[in-house]
C-alpha cells in the first residue's frame, strides 16, 4: 500500500467561479426525472480511504478509484434495479478526500436500504481498496431522521411532500460540499469535476402506485 502523509495546505481559489444556481438545479431536475418511479429507495453512503492511503491526499488518485467504483458495480447485484445516482467529492482536513453518495433504487424491486448500502461500502473498502477503504451508511439512522423530520432517504413515494423536500436539502448538502472542495484545488484541476449524476434518458416508465 501506498503511503502519502504530508497533507497538502488547500486556500481559496479565486481564479474561478462556480455557478452553485447551475449545479442545484441539475440535481433537481435530475431528482424528478427519477421520480417518474412512483417509488423510490434512496441510499446514502459515504465512502473515504483509511489512514496512509495515497488516495487520502491525492485528488487524482481518489477520483481514479472512486471511477473504477461506479465501472465496477454495474455488473454485479448492486446494479439490480439502480435507477442512478449522484455523488460530491469533499476533502477534509482529517480524512482527506472522500465521496458523498446517492444511490437511487426502483423501491417495487428493491426494499432493503441497508443491505444496499453495505454491499456498495464492502464493494468500495474490499474490491477497490484491497481493505484500504472505509464508508458509512446514513440509512442505518432513518429512525433519527425521521423522529426529526428531516428524514430524506430510504423509501420515498412520489407525492411525498416533505420526503423529496428533504431529499432535496440532501442534495443541496452535497453540491455545496462539492463546490467548497472545487474552490481549494490549484489551477491545475480547473476541469476536475467534483460533483456528478446519472445521465437522464427515456428508459424509467411511470409506476402508478
């Protein structure tokens, strides 16, 4: 494995602007295509690098792997009924760079977020990182959420108001992460993406449940 341990001294970069208004509202409009699916199951699950992982401080490394992690899943159980995705890349001063994810999933077919989630954290820690990788599964606290009312993940019907409000507010968390993590990059990754989505095409039908 391995090993880059001096973390790189990141500062704003104001030799470009991003249009946050763009972002937000092409996660939206990706956010109701989806919804042409009366139900969904929304999983959520951060993925990161352990400690000493090149990838840890490494953009180009991180988004390497993170790549070879979307590749990857498409062909294995974990892409059974997947109607897409969305992801942010964020780089913290402890944990280095790590990816924010949604996984969205056709809710008729697909009912157990939990089982989701932790195929796609063992996918990304063991097939991708040799054991290097860690991830979280935020379904794991839908009860807290929920108790709240802030609860935007799991099973969400298509006329559930606050459901996809909060959804949204979710998504709204992980473009501004994702932007926050563009500003500090140097001119060199001007063209580095750090938020991404599933192409939108004609091939979700309309459940009428």
């Amino acid at each position: 494995m391995n090993a880059y341990n001096t973390q790189p001294t990141f500062h704003s970069n104001p030799s470009w602007t991003i249009d946050s208004q763009h972002n937000m509202d092409s996660a939206s409009e990706y956010i109701d295509y989806l919804f042409k699916k009366a139900r969904m199951l929304v999983v959520r699950v951060d993925l990161s690098f352990s400690y000493g992982h090149i990838a840890q401080y490494e953009a180009e490394h991180a988004r390497d792997a993170f790549q070879r992690f979307l590749n990857n899943i498409k062909q294995t159980w974990l892409n059974n009924h997947r109607l897409g995705y969305m992801w942010a890349m964020e780089c913290g001063d402890q944990r280095g760079f790590h990816f924010h994810c949604l996984f969205f999933y056709d809710e008729v077919e697909r009912q157990q977020a939990l089982t989701l989630g932790h195929g796609l954290g063992k996918y990304w820690m063991n097939n991708i990182n040799g054991g290097y990788g860690e991830y979280y599964c935020s379904n794991r606290d839908e009860a807290v959420f929920a108790e709240a009312g802030t609860l935007g993940i799991g099973k969400i019907h298509r006329n559930d108001g606050l459901g996809r409000q909060n959804l949204l507010r979710v998504v709204s968390y992980l473009v501004k992460e994702s932007e926050e993590t563009k500003l500090r990059l140097p001119d060199s990754f001007r063209r580095f993406r750090t938020f991404g989505r599933g192409e939108m095409s004609n091939k979700i039908n309309s459940h009428q449940i």
